[in-house]
C-alpha cells in the first residue's frame, strides 16, 4: 500500500496539468465530445506511468500492478462497450472442487487396512491387492477362504468380461451358490504373489471392500496386523519367534488348509477356526449344547448372511470366558447355530466355534505365522481381554 501512494503522488500531476492544457485549447464543443474518448487515454497513460513507476522503485509488486492493468484494458470502461463483467471461469469452481474431495480423503477417520474391534463397531483386516498391475483393491484378508474372489465391479474397473463357461461353485459360512468368475494374471500384496488364477465374482457383502483375499498364497507367509498403529504387512516367514510382550499360541492346519487351535470355553474343551474374514465368532450346536441345559434369558436373535446370500438364524449369547494359550477373554458373546461351514468342515459333532474379528480385532497386534503354525499376540489393555 504504501508504494500504491508514492505512485500516485508521483504520476498525478502529470493528467492534471494536462487537462489544464486542453482546457486552454479546445473548445467546450469538441471537449464534450471527445470527453469520453480522453478519458481512457488518461487512464491508460495513467497506468502506464504507475507501471514504471513501480518497476523502478518497488519491482517486487511488478506483478500486482501489472493484473491491474490487465483488469482495466479488459474492462468495459477501457474498450467503451457496456457489456455486463465476465463470470467466473469454470475451471475455477473444477478446482475448487477437487481441493474439497482431496481433504475429505486425507481426514477421513476410517482406517486403511486393518480396524480395531471397539465396543460400537467390529475391526477389519483389509488388503491393498494389486491384480493384473491394477489397483490397489481393498480385499479383506480371510483366512477362512480357501479362495480369492471379488465383487463385480472390480471385474469392470480391470476391463475382464465374465466367463460364459467360468462357473464355479462358491462356498459361504450359510450356503453354497453357482457364480461366473474372470481370468487374471496376477495378484499380489506384500510379499504374495498368486499367478494366473480364476477369481468368482460373488455378491458385495463386505461393508464396503471390494472383495477377498484367501488363503491359496499363504502356506509359507507371515502375516502381521498392528491395529494401534494401522499396519498391515504381509511377508514370508522366518519362523520367527514370538517378540517381547507377545503370547504364542500353537496351531495345526487341517487337510482343507485352515487354522485350528485348542480352546477352553469355561471347562469345557473345545476347537476353534482362526477366521479374519468372519465378523462374528459362531458355535457349533454340539458346544451350545454342552455349555447350557436351558435356553439362557439374554439370548438375542441373530441372523448371518454368507456370501452365497443364504440366510440362517442363530442365538447371540453370552458365554463363559474363552481362553486359548495364555489368552483370555472375557465378556464373551458367541452366535450358536447349525451354519452351513460346520457340515462342510464336519464339525458337527464335537464342540467347536469360528473365532472372528470380534474377538481378533480386540488385541493390539496380531501376527499368524502359517510356516510356524502359531499365532501371536500381544494384548490391549483397555479390552476384555488379559493375559493370565
């Protein structure tokens, strides 16, 4: 501001003694009728002078002053037409618009890969897969599917028509259905790498992920889920041991490829499925049945929708303390009921449960270890859950 008025003191002069001049010589007549015309000559000259001015004693407002004067040559006043002012070009509110969808994806509270169970939500374990040099794709990390799929619109964003002849048969926790399926070269996340395969193209059952992630490519990795930190990392195993702070906890993988370990809910024994593609942990009726004679008062009606669609009823009830190695966890509450995977399995019979990611995602961290066959864990300690 303050090299705006040395401007002005400096040039002024100049169009006043210069009015004077033509006030002298031409005569009212003519003046009034090249008043207008004058005018922007003034003006013009005006600017020109504020310009040099500029250049010599202050260069570093060289650009303001210059967008003035292009603001006045483009005015009306400087070509004469009385035209209404341009409105805003659009490339304006493009910008605009972009800088508020980039904000909202950087704010956004929604973890990116793995999420931990709360008291109003139930944690996730996502992966960002890349298929055919795509991507990435959120895929939830299951490993209680021995297969990967996903959903359609993921066949449309890598440009694949379904195959006609592709059926395959897809086997959910609550049924089974017929489904088309694509060809891809590859898939990979981390250190996993699945060649040409066939992925099913099944229904969008996943709140929000684009598919899963199975377990064809883990017999040999580790995978390592920090939830307090949001760190998904997927890497060959070196059969390392659990760190400080961590309990082990053995596993045994059956013929069909899952995760089994030996649990204890109250005193009784039983079998559980490491799932992280399952929401809620499920009981086989054979456990419900050993662990109560009578229908317990606090039962609630729970229905569980697979990805086949099907829907089977089950009861959410509250259990006794389950514990697995030297984890328990408390406040327990487990659907029981005679889901389609249990037949599948054949575990019918014995009692058995599906642990998922309502009770997986309450820990801090969580590594599987396929090549060892353990899983570690390391405790949170604003949880149910404690380390006896």
């Amino acid at each position: 501001m303050g090299c705006w008025r040395r401007c002005r003191k400096a040039v002024a002069p100049w169009p006043v003694l210069n009015r004077k001049h033509r006030t002298s010589t031409v005569g009212p007549g003519q003046e009034r009728k090249s008043s207008h015309a004058n005018r922007i000559k003034r003006r013009r000259r005006f600017f020109a002078r504020a310009l040099l001015f500029c250049m010599i004693g202050s260069p570093h407002l060289l650009a303001r002053v210059c967008s003035l004067v292009g603001a006045f040559l483009s005015s009306p006043l400087a070509t004469g037409a009385a035209t209404e002012v341009a409105q805003p070009a659009p490339t304006v509110l493009v910008e605009r618009t972009e800088t508020a969808v980039s904000e909202v994806l950087v704010e956004a509270p929604e973890p990116r890969f793995v999420a931990p169970t709360r008291r109003d939500r139930i944690g996730r374990i996502w992966a960002p897969v890349l298929i055919n040099g795509k991507g990435p794709f959120r895929m939830v990390l299951d490993t209680g599917a021995s297969h990967s799929a996903v959903i359609a619109h993921v066949a449309e964003s890598l440009g694949i028509t379904a195959q006609a002849s592709g059926k395959v048969l897809v086997l959910g926790a609550t049924g089974s259905v017929i489904v088309s399926s694509i060809h891809v070269e590859r898939m990979e996340v981390g250190d996993l790498l699945i060649n040409a395969t066939a992925l099913p193209i099944v229904a969008d059952v996943f709140g929000g992920a684009e598919g899963v992630l199975g377990r064809e490519g883990l017999p040999d990795k580790r995978i390592l889920a920090d939830f307090g930190r949001d760190i998904l990392i997927i890497s060959r195993s070196h059969r390392e041991r659990a760190m400080s702070g961590f309990s082990a906890i053995p596993l045994t993988l059956t013929r069909d490829g899952l995760l089994m370990a030996d649990v204890r809910v109250g005193t009784l024994r039983a079998k559980a499925i490491i799932d992280t593609g399952s929401q809620q942990t499920v009981g086989n009726l054979a456990l419900r049945d050993a662990l109560m004679r009578h229908q317990p008062p606090d039962a609630k009606p729970e229905d569980i929708i697979g990805v086949s669609l099907d829907v089977q009823r089950g009861e959410n009830i509250a259990t006794a303390p389950i514990a697995f190695g030297s984890i328990t966890i408390r406040n327990a509450r487990v659907t029981f009921g005679e889901m389609f995977l249990f037949e599948h399995w054949k575990l019918t019979h014995e009692p058995a449960l599906m642990i998922g990611m309502d009770m997986l995602g309450s820990v801090d961290t969580l590594i599987i270890d396929y090549k060892m066959r353990e899983l570690q864990i390391r405790i949170r300690s604003d949880e149910g859950s404690r380390r006896d």
